[in-house]
C-alpha cells in the first residue's frame, strides 16, 4: 500500500491492521444468501427477456463492505453471489448471474415461447454463493423462490372460418332476422386478439347486411323472378385489425312462395247427427315444396275429455247401461238420476247432465245413505264395484267412495273403497263365521290416474280373497296386500254410504270424498267379464279410416284403444295423401252429445340425411258435433173415462191405458218446391218461406212413471198392477211405492205400450171414491228428451137398485143422459164407447130408460100433430070462412097410448140412434121439433108417412056438424 504524506502515518497503520483483520476474518462463510420468496415476471411471446417485480437480487452477510475515498481493496471471493439455478421440469427459462458482488441477475427464455402452446410458466429459483477459497468450498444456497411468469400474446394469427362455404334457403317477398350465421375463429391466446370484432360482405350491391356477430339478413324482399341464388363473400377481423386468412362464399337461395303445411283443410268440420261416418279430410294433402323426403309421420288427435266422462257414451242409466252390455241380473244402482223411488239422491249437487251424462259432485262435506232395501251383498259371495271417478290431488286424509260400516255402536269397516295419497284401496274384513285366521284384508293400487282430474272407469272384481282391478278396461296388480283377522261375531246392522264412511260409534261421517262421482253400481253374485268391462268404457265417437286397397301395404295406421288418436307412417306422400283423405269421423248415437270436438295434425318430414328437413306446421280445427233434432214425445189416449165400482173391486181391476200411444216427432225444415224456385220472381218473392214438417222417427225409452195425483195410494184397499211376466220379456224392470210405480230398462216405444197398456189400478172399497187421478211420463236417454203429463181421471159410477131408485131416475136427466148418449158429456169429459168396457146398467134402468125417450118423444109429436091442424084451420079461413066461429082448443084433451104399434115400430131406431150419436160423439140435449121431424122422416121411410098420414085423418077435428 502506498500512502500520501507523513502526517497521520501512525493512525494510518493501525487502519491497515484493523482491515486485515476483519480480511482474515471473512474468509470463513457464515451465512447463506437471502432472496425474495416470490417473483411475477411478463414475457413476450417470441423474446427472450422478462420483466421480474421485484428485481432478481441475491443478499449475502458475508460480503465485505466497499469503501471509497482514497483507497482501493482488493476483496477476496467470500460473500459473492456465484449463480441462480431452476427448478423444475422442462422450463424454458435460464437465471443468468448479472454482478456476483451485488448479487444482481436476470431471468431469460432459452428458446422463442408460444402463448398458443402456454400461457403461464411456474417454477422455482434458489441462489448460492462462491464458497470459501479458490475451490469454492463450504458453499451457500439460499432458500427456494417460487417464479411465476406470464406470456404475453402478439396477434400472429389471422381469422379462420369455420365451414368452407355457408347455404341458405329463403323464400321470396319475406324480410328476415336471420337467414344465416357465419363464424370464424383466431388461434391467438389473448382475448384482446383472439376475437373477432367484425364481419364484412365484400360483395358489392347486394340487398344483404352482416352484423358483428355474424348474422346475414336480407335489406329488402327477395323476388325470385329477379334472382334465383345470391353468392356473398364474407370476410372477418379481429380485435387487432388482422383480416381472415381466407374470405368465405354465402349461397342463399331464393324459393318462390311455399309453405310446408297441409292444405285444402277446413278448420270447421260440422257433423250431423245420424249421418254416419263423415269424411274429415277429403281434399287435404301434405305441402312440402319440392323437398326430396324419406319418410313422414303425422299423428291426428281428436280431443273428447270434456265431453260426458271422456267422450261421448249412451246415457243411459248405469243399470241399463249394464243390461245393455250383457250384465243382466244383479245390479244395483247406488247413484241413480233423483226420481220419486230412488229419492236418496235428491240432495247432492249434479250438472244437470242431460246432454252428456249425468255427475255428482262432492266437495267434502256431502255424503248419503243408501236404503236398506238396495243391497244385500254377502261377504261370501263374488261381487263387482264399478264407479267412474274424477280426483285430483288432495288432501292427506282418506277419501271414501263407497263403505258399509256398523250402523251403531262401533266403527268397523265391513268393505270401503277409498282414496288416499293417490293411491285407489280397499278394504274387505272376514266375516266373522270363518276360520280365525289371517287372510288379505286391505288391497293397494298406486295409480296416477286416481289423481289426474280426468274421468277414469275403475271394476272391482271381488272374491274374497282376491280383488281384481280394471281402469280404463286395463288390469292393474296390487303393490300391497296387508292381512287382517276377521271381523267379531255381532248383531249390530251395517250402513251402505257413497262418498263418506259412516261412524256408527260417533253417529256421523267421517273419511270425506272430494271428486266427481258417476255410475256407481254393485253386481251382486257375479263378476264382470272383460267383454262386459270393455262394453262399458268403450267410447261411441272416435276416428276411423277406411283404407283403400292399393295403399294399404304403403301407408301404416295405427289406433289408440278408445280411437281417439291415430298414428299414420309411409314414405310415398301420394299414399300419405290417399289415406287420410278417408280419415273419418264417426258418432254411432242417435242423439249424440253437441258441441266441439278439437282436431290437431302434428307431422314430422324427414330428409334423406335423416333430419327433420321440412318443419310442417301443426294443422288444428275443429268437429262442431251440431245440435241434434230433438225429439217430441207424445203420449195420447183416453184421458178420462168412469168405469162400474164393480170393476174397480174385481180381479183383474181397472186398466189405466187402455188405447195409450206413444208417438216421437222431430221438426225439420225443408226447402221450398223446385217449381216455385224455378218460377221467375220467385226468389223475389217475400212470401216464400222454407217448409216445416214434422216427422215420425223410431227411437228407444228408458223410463215410465205413472203417479198418483192427489193423495197418494193407501196400501189397505188400493194398488197398482202390471204383468211381470210381460216385463221379463221384456227386460224391462219395475218398482213401486205408494207415490206410483216406475218402469225402467232400454227398450222400444211399442214394448213400453204394451206393457203401459195393461197397468192396472184395483180399489177394494169404493163407497167413498167417486175419482182417481194419475200422471204418465216416458223419457229418453235418462230424462234428456221428456214426453208430455199425459193425465188420466177415472171416475167410480156407484149402480142404484131398480126398486129404490125407480122414482129418482126419472127425476134425475142428468144422470140418465149419460148413460142414453153413450158419448155424452159427463163432468166434462167423454165417456168410451161400447166395445172398452162400458158400463153395464141394471134391467131397471133400461126399461125406465125406454119408457121416458118413448115418452118425450110422443109428446113432440102430439105437439107437432095440433100445430099441423091448427095451421089447416087457418088456410080454411083464408078460404071465406070468415063467419065461423074460431076452435077454442085450450081445453082440449088428447089421449095418446105410446105403447101401440109405434113402440114396435121404433124400438129398432133408438138403437140405430144409440149407436150413430156414440160414433159422432157430443151432440146437444135438447132438439126442436122441427129436427125431430127430419129425423124421424129420414129413418122411417115412406112407410111411415103412410102411417103418419092416417093417423093424422084420425087425430083431424071433424068440425063439420059443429053448431055456432
């Protein structure tokens, strides 16, 4: 070392020592070198630099401290930073030592980086010192820092379509949103130069637009008279302005006017009632402008659950309804149609079904009881449930249909049918007589029809122990069968209810159903069989095709069970067309329900490549099933006849309706006559009008009642009769009560006549009656067509004995009238002739009878003798008699015996008479002389005025000795 000037030489050197002290010292490598834990560096992808936060330094406490001023040391390597090294698989990254003193470094890539292939690279960094010595031993690594470096993106890459060519169709004269979309991709990494920012119709003058996201749409109407094809090139940027490597072409074509869809379809389809089946499609065929098809599918639904309990059925009773399917015994209607003997009805809520069927409504706190009377269905025979339910989601409490239960004291269930959590159960206790075991008791259907809200049939088949079930015709197994023991011995009676459970113990309902119940019936002794069960369900309108035979191999149709629904597949579109032009609709009722029936077409074309080429539009309408021609029913006969009280006493009694008709009319209105329409100025014509006739028309009843009117029937001396034996053949059934009787069944008008025509009414004790009165109805179709009251009097004619009421028969015309005029008016009202059963009168009064006419008539014509005379009398004077004294005849006496010849002579004309007024009906009491003559003098001929002229000559008065 040299040093300047004397000065401080001594201070000088202890410097010097005190510095190669500490030399000496720092030759031995204490400490480690220091880094940060974490660096975040940027790179650009194809460069080599990378920008770290914070800067890569490494710090060692055993590197000596520099001095300045005058002097200069000369450090040893002790404390210096020798190098960085990395850790990690495959990093393209180096750590390269800028100033091993400071410790100062860089970190660079080794080779060009791609932010396509990676964009963020992690890895580890750790650095160390020189060692101590020119070997470098005792070496220094610092700690491990993690290094996370991020490549930034260069926009290297230019936009690229993702289809070569792009193809459209439209059709002319319509402006669309969107006709087509073209897309292109960038392989840069960034977002900022990965996107595409805009696209670009580089053809010029063409009426279309392209908006950012790629989406072509036409500025104007195409016409395709004006061009058939436009070819578009298509161009896209990116965020960094790099244009598309390659432009694209847009082909969008041009088609005339077209609409894949059915045409010729008429949304409005009016059915007549009792026209049969009615083409629905008779001139559509399938629109698919000119696409090369494969295959097409058209499925056609006609909508009917609104109408009745899902379609249009008889309503008839559902006992009828049974009879009519071949269930001919043993069933018992529990819901009947309210009437005066079935009555237990009366109070729930209906929907006055008369079109459709009839329904009870139960909303949770109605219930009834059936009659004892109605059922009595043991436990140990087979028997069937049938009901038709509509349900919805409810409550989670039981919903009971149908229970016997104990009528007092207890609560136990003998049979229930119920609801609950959508599940249909029921319930079937041993009777107490059998073995005192285990059997099935409780039977589990979970069924999503028992909550849909939509009408659904449900038949328990039931012999114990197994139930069967049927919905819809469809057979369902239980998902659960519990056992139970068998019921206790006990006398106690059971109570029959229909929409509650009946708490004998509580003495109330309970188990409330909320629903729409119909048709509830119970078969006793037997059990339905599928033909019956499919009878029932099945529905009397529906669709039906029939095929022609050179397309019946082309075309596949297939039928939903209640025909509701069909399914038609082909690939021949000409066959297609062929077949659904005989699509048709059909309602076999004779009074069908009316309103509208919905129509829907739902069709699916495929292409060749398999895809749903052409979309076809649903077709939807309508079958206006129209009003049908109502029919009149009239019931006419003898309204009021009297019959002896004899005949009301006798055997046989009286018959009601002897000469009833029951006739059915419907109105039509027809066109006028072809000649007057063809006559000019017809249609001019203000006064011609359509025609209304009225037309007899054949159709079934399903009900009689005959009623009393007034006091009802006293069971100890009155009653209504028919022959049973006439109603088995007939199938016809019959109930009665001390309001009438009815008679029900599905039969003709002519069978319920005679049956009507034989009813019977017997009285045992007349004395007091003097009239009866009843009430007949017919009805149709469970009271939807309702005949005319046709109203019957009956009067009782109590005979009087020939000797004590000889005197009074000639003081009483009014009754003697009656019986002389056989029609003659009595109380209003004609009496029946002689051949119905007239009344017999007593030899007494038929001879009081014939004394008093001969009588009466004598006397006229004594009158009728003295006025011929006294007008002879007048003539004379005329003549010049002027001088004789006038006859004073008021004290003239004449005898007449009106027993001579006379009574020979006319007893043969009053019974012509008899007979003649009876035919011509009512004529006047009382007749002038003058008619008397004319009468007589037509019925006796000119015999009689031979006679009449003798017997004047002798009644003349011979004035001519006659003294004044």
């Amino acid at each position: 070392m040299r040093f300047r000037g004397n000065k401080h030489f001594a201070s000088a050197v202890g410097l010097v020592l005190g510095l190669l002290c500490a030399v000496e010292a720092a030759k031995v490598n204490k400490h480690k070198p220091w880094i940060e834990t974490t660096y975040h560096g940027i790179v650009t992808e194809n460069d080599d630099k990378v920008l770290l936060d914070p800067p890569l330094i490494a710090l060692d406490k055993d590197a000596p401290l520099r001095y300045a001023e005058s002097f200069e040391v000369t450090l040893t390597e002790e404390g210096e930073i020798c190098g960085f090294r990395i850790h990690g698989q495959n990093v393209p990254f180096e750590a390269v030592v800028l100033d091993k003193s400071t410790g100062e470094g860089v970190i660079r890539a080794k080779d060009k980086l791609d932010c396509e292939l990676q964009k963020e690279h992690t890895f580890t960094i750790q650095a160390y010192d020189c060692g101590e010595g020119p070997d470098g031993a005792n070496m220094k690594k610092s700690h491990k820092a993690t290094v996370h470096i991020q490549v930034n993106d260069i926009n290297e890459y230019s936009p690229v379509f993702k289809e070569k060519t792009y193809k459209a169709t439209v059709i002319e004269g319509k402006k669309y949103d969107s006709i087509t979309k073209v897309e292109a991709v960038d392989a840069d990494c960034s977002f900022q130069f990965s996107q595409i920012c805009s696209y670009e119709i580089v053809t010029p003058d063409v009426p279309f637009t392209i908006d950012k996201d790629g989406f072509i749409k036409n500025t104007e109407k195409l016409s395709y008279g004006k061009e058939h094809m436009y070819k578009l090139t298509v161009t896209a940027y990116d965020c960094g302005k790099n244009r598309a490597s390659e432009d694209v072409v847009v082909k969008i074509s041009v088609k005339p006017t077209c609409k894949p869809s059915w045409q010729g379809f008429n949304k409005r389809i009016e059915y007549e009632p009792g026209t049969g089946s009615m083409a629905l499609f008779p001139s559509m065929h399938l629109e698919t402008c000119d696409e090369p098809i494969t295959s097409i599918r058209a499925s056609i639904e006609l909508e009917t659950s609104h109408i009745g309990k899902g379609c249009d059925r008889d309503t008839y009773s559902e006992k009828s309804l049974h009879k009519l399917c071949g269930a001919s015994s043993g069933t018992v209607e529990l819901l009947p149609a309210p009437s005066s003997s079935a009555n237990w009805t009366l109070g729930l809520p209906t929907d006055n079904g008369h079109d459709s069927d009839q329904v009870f409504e139960f909303n949770g706190t109605q219930a009834i009881k059936v009659p004892e009377s109605m059922v009595s269905t043991s436990l140990k025979e087979p028997f069937t449930i049938s009901v038709w339910m509509r349900h919805g989601p409810g409550a989670h409490d039981k919903e009971t249909i149908l229970c016997k239960s104990d009528k007092t004291d207890m609560n136990r269930h003998h049979y229930s049918l119920y609801v609950h959590n959508c599940r249909v159960i029921f319930l079937l206790r041993q009777d107490p007589s059998e073995a005192e075991n285990y059997k099935p008791a409780e039977f589990h259907w979970k069924l999503d029809q028992a909550c849909d809200k939509e009408w659904h049939h449900y038949v328990l088949n039931v012999e114990s122990p197994t139930v069967s079930l049927f919905v819809d015709g469809t057979t369902f197994e239980p998902f659960l069968v519990t056992e139970d023991y068998p019921l206790h011995t006990s006398k106690i009676e059971t109570q029959l209810t229909v929409g509650a459970c009946w708490q004998g113990g509580n003495a109330r309902m309970a188990q409330f159903f909320r629903g729409n119940l119909a048709g509830l019936i119970i078969r006793s002794g037997k059990l339905e069989n599928k033909k019956v069960i499919d009878c029932l369900y099945t529905c009397k309108e529906g669709l039906d095709v029939q095929l022609p035979e050179e397309v019946a191999s082309a075309v596949k149709v297939e039928f939903n069970p209640n025909q509701s629904s069909l399914t038609m597949e082909g690939d021949d579109i000409d066959a297609f067309d062929k077949v659904i032009q005989h699509i048709s609709y059909l309602n076999s009722r004779q009074f069908p329900t009316p309103g509208i029936r919905h129509l829907r077409i739902s069709t699916t074309v495929k292409c060749f490549n398999e895809d749903a080429c052409v979309t076809v539009p649903d077709a939807e309408g309508y079958v206006m099933v129209l009003q049908p021609e109502e029919p009149k029913i009239s019931l006419s006969g003898i309204d009021h006849f009297a019959r002896s009280a004899a005949e009301f006493e006798s055997q046989e009694g009286v018959t009601l309706f002897p000469e009833l008709r029951i006739v059915s009319t419907i109105t039509r209105e027809v066109e006028a006559d072809t000649e007057s329409e063809a006559t000019e100025g017809a249609d001019d014509d203000p006064t011609v009008q359509e025609a209304v006739v009225s037309e007899e028309i054949m159709h079934n009843l399903d009900t009689c009642e005959v009623s009393v009117v007034g006091d009802e029937l006293d069971g100890e001396h009155e009653s209504l009769e028919v022959d049973t034996s006439l109603l088995q053949q007939r199938a016809l059934e019959m109930s009665s009560s001390n309001l009438g009787l009815v008679i029900t069944g599905v039969n003709t008008m002519a069978n319920y006549e005679q049956v009507l025509h034989l009813i019977r009414y017997k009285n045992w004790h007349t004395e007091a009656l003097f009239d009866r009165k009843f009430k007949l109805v017919c009805s149709e179709l469970n009271g939807r067509y309702i005949s005319n009251d046709f109203k019957v009097e009956v009067n009782v004619i109590h005979t009087a004995s020939p000797v004590e009421h000889a005197n009074d028969a000639m003081m009483q015309p009014n009754f003697i009238n009656p019986v002389h005029h056989a029609s003659v008016d009595l109380s209003g009202h004609n009496l029946v002739n002689a051949h119905q059963a007239s009344v017999v009168p007593s030899a007494a009064t038929i001879v009081i009878v014939v004394c008093v006419s001969f009588l009466v008539f004598m006397i006229i014509l004594g009158v009728f003798r003295i006025r011929a005379a006294h007008q002879s009398t007048m003539r004379d004077q005329e003549n010049g008699k002027e001088n004789e004294m006038d006859w004073d005849d008021s004290a003239l006496t004449i005898t007449v015996n009106p027993m001579e010849t006379y009574e020979d002579q006319h007893s043969s004309e009053d019974e012509e008479e008899e007979e003649e007024e009876s035919e011509d009906g009512e004529e006047e009491d009382d007749i002038t002389s003058a008619e008397s003559e004319s009468s007589e003098d037509e019925e006796g001929g000119e015999p009689e005025d031979q006679q009449g002229a003798s017997r004047q000559q002798q009644l003349e008065w011979d004035d001519s000795t006659l003294t004044y």
